[in-house]
C-alpha cells in the first residue's frame, strides 16, 4: 500500500542510517538509525497508552531532540501532534485541552502534578512527563519500548499536527495541518534552497511553532542532512558553531542579534552557503548590514501556520530587501480587494490570498471560521496585505489588521516605520492607530533609540515633515526602552494599542 505518511517519506530517503541526523551541544547526538529507532519505541510508548490514528497528543516540553522523537513518532502512530508554546500558562493550557481533547498530554517533569490535576478537570485521560535529559515518565516508557513499529499508513488530507495560532484577538485558533501539507511544502523548499545530505543546519528556533518544527525540521530530514540542535537562541553558541555548519534559518531578532557580535566575519560565515529569514519583516537595513559584513544576501521568505510556506527570495537570482520573494512552486498567490475578494491589477495594495498543497484543512472544531477565512474559489485569506512589484517580487505590507485609517486615508505601517527607522539615531519603530475622536484612528510611533543616541518626540516629528505626506505623519512619538515581542520575534502591536489605547482621547 502506497502511503503519504510524511515519516515514511523521511525515512525513505535515509541511506546511511549510521549519518548524524541531530548534534546537540551537551552530547545527546542522534544517528538517523539512532533517531527512528527511538520513534519507534516513542510510538511504542504511544500506543500502548491507547493512542490511536487520528488521536491528539499534546506536547509542552523544553526542547531537546526528544521533541523531534516525540514528533516523530506521532508521524508514525498517525496520531496528530499539538505542540505548545513553553510560555503557557496553566489557564491557557486548559482552553488548548478542552478544545484540542487529546487522548495524552506530555509535559514537563516539574509540572507533571499541577498537569495531571487540570487534565483530571478537562477529561484528559494520560499525563506523561519528558525532561530534555531523557528523564520524566513518558523517558521511562520510551526506554522500556521495543525498537519496532509499523509505520501507519496514513493519505494526504490525514492530519499531522494541529498548532494553535498565537492570535491576538479572540480565541486561539486551532490550525489542522495534513501529512500532504507537510510534505509538498518540504519538498519544494528542499529543492528550492537546494539541500542535500551534506548540509549542516543552525537549530535555534522554538520547536513548537511552523518555523522550528516544519521548515527547519521536515527540510533538513527529508534531506538527510544534520542538525545543530542548541535549546535556545544564544550568539556566543551559534557564532562558534558557524564554521562547522553550511544553512542558518532564524527570525529577524537572529539576525540583529549576530550582527551585534565580534565573531561575526566573513571567514567565520566563509562554510555557510544560505542564512535564510522569516517569521517577521526583516528590515532593509539588517539585509544591508549583513551583506556587508559577512558577503552573504540573507534569504528572506514569508509563511504562515496555516500555509505552510507561501514565497521565497531566489536561489540563485536576486534576494531584493525588503521583499518576499516569489511564490513557491504550486502556490496560486493574489493580491485581491479585501471587500470583495475581486483580484486586483498587479502593483496594487490589496489582501494576498493564496491557494496551493500547503495550505491547511480548516481550524480545528471552528468550521464557520474556517468557512469565513476562505473565498468560494478555494483562496485563503491570509490577513496580510500586500502587493506584487514588476519583478513579480511580493511585498508585505502589515497585517489587515494593523492598517491604519486615518481620516479616511490608509496608512500602511511598514511605510511610516521604514521612514522612522531611516532617521539617525533610531533603533527601530512600530507604526499603531490609535483612536482619535477627529480622525478615527490617528497614526502614532513607538520608537527604540539606537545605543546611546538621545532622541526626543520633537525632532522625529521634525525630521518626518519632508519624508510623508502629512495624513501619514505621526500625531505622536513615544520613545521606549524596547518592542513588545513574542517567541518568534514578531512585535506585539496588539499589545501596544492597548497599553497606549487613551493616548489621543486623553489630549482632546
Ligand atoms: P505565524 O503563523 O505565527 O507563522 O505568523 C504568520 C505571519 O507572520 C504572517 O501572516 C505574516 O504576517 C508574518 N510573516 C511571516 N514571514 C514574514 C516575512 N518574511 N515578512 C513579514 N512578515 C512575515
């Protein structure tokens, strides 16, 4: 029987089982044989607590290569993978087990009485525990497995992985994600940044998000290459690991981050064939700075959970700043009038939509949400708002959400932020809309000063006079120590609406 069970195809493609599959600093190392085997025992360890095709498992743990056991072997039971952000909270926890009803919920050793407690309250049967030195209860049965299973087969609309998305208004969404998702979006990205068995991968994404569990994870295994599993994001860790490495896939922050470090060269970078960005705009100026700095054009691409990854900059070809890319091949991507779903003529600001393999079968028990994010033609709404160049580059704009209408004109964040954080002396900005009672929303800066710099909300508005047109111009600057920002580096705009929500209404 033909199966499109992601793990049968990962694992088909492994010649050498003795080849390292994941490097981690403190030693626990995995050979590709080492690593199925232990998904073996892991989906072992599964069905034995009565996890079934099709069943939930949710999973809250620090990472360590047994998050990619655990996932694995989910792959292989056919049971569908809920990841969770560490960051958490009990009471968060509890929505994502009543919702998700999973038959087993693993998690941390230290946390496992407080789990069991609220799982006993939302009917959830099993609570295991999984440390990231093979400790915890869920190690135990892992280790007194046997070392072979059965792949289930499994079709390509069966689920994978649900992963809630971190939405900020309302409640979190449940993003159901296929075995043919998965794998059509890691085939065309393997192909498309050309990864082969030899290459060495930087891992020091979050595993419970689509960048750090899919991108990162499904690209290099399907390719047989290797991963540098480090727990968290560190500079010191990740620029002495760069000359045994060819590929760095990080967010933004990632980016900033290593430029800020002395190690950064380019003889330390001279062994990386591609440094890959994504998750959150990276700024024209990080692009520039590290093109400088190392010789090397970041690879800038844009996705989402609930797509999967939708365009990429170029291979080979021009990796244009501030720009997207293309979309991936197989990706139908449009820029349509967010009214009425009508496609716009190329150049145009509008909704991007896309429809393609990787786009996802709905969220979780919300079938009219679900209904109401797709148009009848099958485009998904992605809630980012974008425009296509001549080139055929997609550019991104901000999220629907975040545009501002400001006495009836739009204004596009990303325009008003290029031009704040092009001002000497500015670290960086988020553009807001706040109310206003004259103008309905009325445009606000929330900016970092660079290191040492003395910046004043005066001599911004200033300097911004000449550079937008007055609608555009800020109403207001207010000058912080830092941005709002969640684990994946994305600034929290939300967060700041509310925290500055009376800054108009309290001058009228
Ligand atoms: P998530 O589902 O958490 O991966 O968030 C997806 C959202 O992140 C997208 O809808 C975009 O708003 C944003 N995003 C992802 N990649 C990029 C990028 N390269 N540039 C700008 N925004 C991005």
């Amino acid at each position: 029987m033909t199966s499109a069970n992601l793990f049968a195809r990962m694992s088909s493609g492994i010649a050498d089982p003795a080849r390292l599959a994941i490097e981690t600093p403190d030693g626990l190392s995995l050979s590709y044989g080492d690593l199925f085997d232990r998904a073996a025992q892991a989906a072992n360890a599964l069905t034995a607590l009565g996890v079934m095709p099709g069943d939930r498992v949710a999973v809250q743990v620090d990472k360590s290569p047994d998050m990619v056991v655990v996932y694995l072997a989910c792959l292989r039971a056919g049971a569908v993978l809920l990841p969770l952000n560490t960051a958490y909270t009990l009471a968060e926890l509890g929505y994502f087990l009543s919702d998700a009803a999973p038959r087993l919920m693993i998690c941390r050793p230290s946390s496992l009485e407080v789990v069991r407690n609220l799982a006993r309250t939302v009917g959830v049967a099993h609570v295991e525990s999984l440390g990231i030195r093979r400790d915890g209860s869920f190690a135990a049965k892992i280790a007194g497995a046997s070392d072979t299973f059965a792949t289930v087969p499994r079709e390509g609309d069966d689920l994978a992985a649900i992963l809630y998305t971190s939405g900020t208004t309302g409640r979190s969404k449940g993003a159901m994600l296929t075995h043919g998702n998965l794998q059509s979006n890691a085939a065309a990205l393997a192909d498309l940044w050309r990864f082969d068995a030899n290459d060495v991968l930087i891992h020091a994404l979050p595993v419970f998000h689509t960048h750090g569990l899919f991108v990162a994870i499904n690209v290099t295994l399907l390719a047989g290459a290797r991963l540098i599993f480090f727990p968290a994001f560190d500079a010191d860790a990740i620029v002495a690991a760069l000359p045994r490495a060819t590929v760095l896939m990080g967010v933004p922050t990632f980016y900033v981050r290593l430029l800020g470090h002395a190690g950064l060269t380019r003889e330390t970078t001279a062994g990386i064939r591609l440094f890959v960005s994504g998750s959150a705009p990276l700024l024209q100026e990080t692009h520039l700075a590290w093109r400088d700095r190392t010789g090397h054009a970041i690879l800038e691409r844009y996705g989402m959970t609930e797509t999967n990854m939708i365009t990429s900059n170029p291979y080979a070809g021009e990796r244009r700043a501030g720009t997207v890319g293309f979309p991936l091949p197989g990706v139908d991507l449009r820029i349509a009038d967010p009214e009425t779903g009508v496609e716009l003529a190329r150049g145009s600001t509008g909704m991007i939509e896309v429809r393609g393999p990787g786009v996802f079968r709905g969220y979780w028990n919300m079938p009219e949400k679900t209904q109401q994010e797709f148009r009848p033609n099958g485009f998904f709404i992605t809630g980012d708002l974008g425009k296509i160049d001549d080139d055929g580059y997609v550019q991104i704009v901000g999220r629907a959400k975040d545009l501002i209408i400001s006495g009836g004109f739009n204004v596009y964040p990303v325009e008003v932020e290029a031009e704040v954080d092009a001002l000497d002396d500015v670290l960086e900005s988020a553009v807001i809309g706040l109310p206003h009672p004259d103008f309905g929303e009325g445009v606000a800066a929330i900016v970092v000063a660079a290191p040492g710099a003395d910046l004043s909300e005066h001599t911004i508005l200033d300097a911004l006079k000449d550079r937008l047109a007055r609608y555009k111009q800020p109403k207001r600057v207010i000058v912080v120590e830092a941005l709002p920002r969640n684990a994946m580096g994305k600034v929290q705009k939300a967060a700041l609406r509310e925290a500055y929500s009376d800054l108009f209404s309290a001058q009228a």
